[in-house]
C-alpha cells in the first residue's frame, strides 16, 4: 500500500472515530436531559399518606375529672378569743356535733355581763314607767290630771318596754354567741386541715397566721361516698342522662376501676366551653379513693349505625366548609365536602361524603388543589427513643 493510501486509510478512522465520539455525547446529555425531566416530574408530584374510614361500633369517651366529698365545710369562730382547748386533729374521724375546739372569749364574757345589767336596769325603769301610767290614768278618770299628761306617761312606759325588749334581744344574741365557745363538727366525717394552736387569737372571720390573714379553723370532709364533676362535649350531651353508669380510674390505682353514676346535670350547655357540666357518684365504701384526687371518667358511647370514621389529621377547612382529600383511582386529588357526625377528640364520623372504599389524604397541604396529582408513600413508623437518666 502506497503512503497516500495509508493517508487517506488514517484520516477516514480518525473522522469516523470523531463521529463516534460526538454520538456518544450528544447521546449522553439526551439521557440525562430525560432523567431530568423525570425526576422534574416525578418531584411535582405531591407524596401524601393516605387512610380507609374504619367503623366502630363503639368508643369510650374519656374525661378528667376532681374527686371531691358529698360534703366539706371550713369551720370558723363566731366570736373573738383564744383557742382554750383541741380535741381534735387532721385526719382524725369526727361524728356529727363532737367538740372540736373550745375558745376563751373574756370579752364577750364581760360584754354579756354588761348587758344583763342593762337588761335588769331597764326592766326596773320599764316595771317604774308601768306602774306610773296606771296611777296616772286613774287620775285623769277622776278628773285629777289632764289628757296630754296621762298619755304621756302611757308613752312614757311603751317607750321602755321598747327599751327592755332591745336589752333582751342583746342578751340573747350574746348569749348564743357565748354558746359558739365550742366548735362541733356538722356532719360525720375526717378533719383535713387545722388551723387553730392553742392559745392562738381567733376572730369571727377565722385563726390568725403568720402572714396576717386568717384562715379557717378547721376543715371537715364527709367519708364514703364521693362526687366529681365532668365537662361533656356539646356532641356528646344528648347522650348523657342521668343514671348512667360511668368507670373510674385513678392514677394510683391503674389496676382498680370504680363505678360512678350520673346523678345530675346542669341541664344547660356552657357557652364558654360548649360543654355540659354532669355530676357522678362514686362509692367507696373501702376508704381508698382520696378526695382532691385526679381522676378519668370512662363513657361508654354506644355506636352509630356503622358510619365511618377518620382521624382528625384528614380534615380540610376553607371556605366550603369541611372537606377531605381523596386519592383517585387515576391519582389525582378529589376534594370532597363532608358531613361530621360525633367528635371522639383524635376521630370523628362522617355522616356523609366518604365511604369505606375510599383513600383519604392525611395531613393534607393547605396549598392542595382539585385535580392535582398525588403520589402515595407509606407512612413512616414511630421511632423510639429511650429516655436518659
């Protein structure tokens, strides 16, 4: 082979081996140029979590509540004194009219002596001006003394029975005022809370402290059985009557359950919290239950009719009213309004708008349109943590 035979053998290798490489560029960016409008694409459309409605044929409604007695009182003194002597102390059992404290009034002593005096000074002026209006209005029959001054001494002896009777009634008012010398207990049941020392200054509005104020000298509780108040729900009032029977569980106690009954209500939803107020009973004929406690109030709601239910998480409120996101058999977003039914705090039932069937969007974007595609993603898992000491 001639040098110009190899020449033009080289060149046409050389443009063929150029050509190549410029395919395989030009292939390369169309390649990623694709990916890119894949992966474009693949990012506009919006991952979502989605739910089927579940049916329930029931659901406890759990409310908190604050165990307090059938009865309390703060005990105060009536009149001022001294604390003279206790019979009695916290947590101590009491029964109805036992002594609790007896008080040293010296005041009130000599205030009452007072006033019988007076009492007794005015009955002997009363018993005067008496006898005087008789004497006079025999008198004025004989023609002895005129009219005006026989009435006068008439007015004269009302006017000290009026007297007398006022010195009366302040004496009986002392005199039961000396009878709260002794503080007794109301009704049967526990001191709570003592105030009074011995020796210490009591007045009418309670003991003394420290601090300058005063406080009552002692509180009683009643035992057995217990109350405690409840909200319910606007949606859930109707259903609440009273007689129904409720569970109880405190804290303390996780592994013990205790039967409360509805034994009233306001009859009357609260405005400001749109709930009803309702009183239970508790027996707890054990002793074990603390008043003041934290407790929960178990409701057992009967169910209704099969109607679905989804988390709260799935709701949408715009100016349609509630609405839900539902995933499309061609994935697309269907918002759809809906009719709620009872509120269960973390679910709700949908009267209508949703059926069983359908995938319901959770936590949709406020940003979600009519119509825009959906991609579907399963949900991520909790993931534990262990608490440091």
């Amino acid at each position: 082979m001639s040098d110009r035979s190899r020449a033009r053998t080289l060149a046409v290798a050389i443009a063929v081996v150029a050509a190549l490489l410029v395919a395989q560029g030009l292939f390369t960016r169309h390649r990623a140029f694709a990916a890119l409008q894949a992966s474009s694409a693949e990012a506009a459309v919006l991952a979502v979590t989605t739910t089927r409605p579940s049916t329930g044929e029931g659901k406890a409604l759990q409310l908190p509540g604050t165990l307090q007695p059938q009865n309390e009182a703060n005990l105060y003194a009536r009149s001022q004194g001294y604390v003279k002597r206790l019979h009695a102390d916290i947590g101590q059992r009491v029964k109805a009219g036992q002594v609790l404290a007896e008080i040293d009034t010296p005041e009130l002593d000599e205030q009452l002596r007072q006033a019988r005096a007076d009492e007794a000074n005015g009955k002997a002026a009363e018993e005067l001006a008496r006898a005087t209006a008789t004497r006079w209005q025999a008198l004025f029959d004989q023609k002895l003394v005129s009219r005006q001054a026989m009435e006068e001494k008439q007015a004269d002896a009302r006017a000290k029975r009026a007297t007398l009777d006022s010195q009366g009634a302040n004496v009986a008012r002392l005199t039961q005022l000396q009878g709260f010398r002794r503080l007794v207990a109301p009704f049967e049941g526990t001191v709570t809370a003592r105030n009074a020392d011995l020796g210490q200054l009591v007045t009418a509005a309670g003991a003394t402290n420290s601090m300058g104020g005063v406080a009552p000298l002692f509180r009683i509780a009643s035992t057995g059985a217990l109350r405690i108040y409840v909200q319910i729900p606007q949606t859930q009032a109707p259903r609440v009557k009273p007689g129904m029977m409720a569970r109880l569980t405190v804290p303390e106690r996780p592994d013990r359950d205790y039967v409360a009954k509805v034994v009233r209500s306001a009859g009357a939803i609260d405005p400001a919290t749109r709930s009803l107020r309702v009183e239970l009973a508790v027996e707890d004929p054990k002793g074990e239950l603390l008043t003041g406690a934290f407790a929960h109030v178990g409701f057992s709601m009967d169910g209704s009719g099969g109607l679905p239910r989804l988390p709260v998480a799935a709701l949408i409120f715009r100016g349609k009213g509630a609405q839900v996101a539902v995933l499309g058999t061609d994935g697309k977003a269907q918002l759809k309004p809906i009719k709620i039914g009872r509120d269960y705090g973390t679910e709700f039932e949908v009267a209508a708008g949703v059926g069983p069937g359908d995938e319901v969007v959770l936590n949709p974007p406020d940003s979600l349109l009519d119509g825009q595609a959906l991609r579907r993603v399963a949900a991520q898992p909790a993931v534990a943590t262990t608490a440091r000491p």
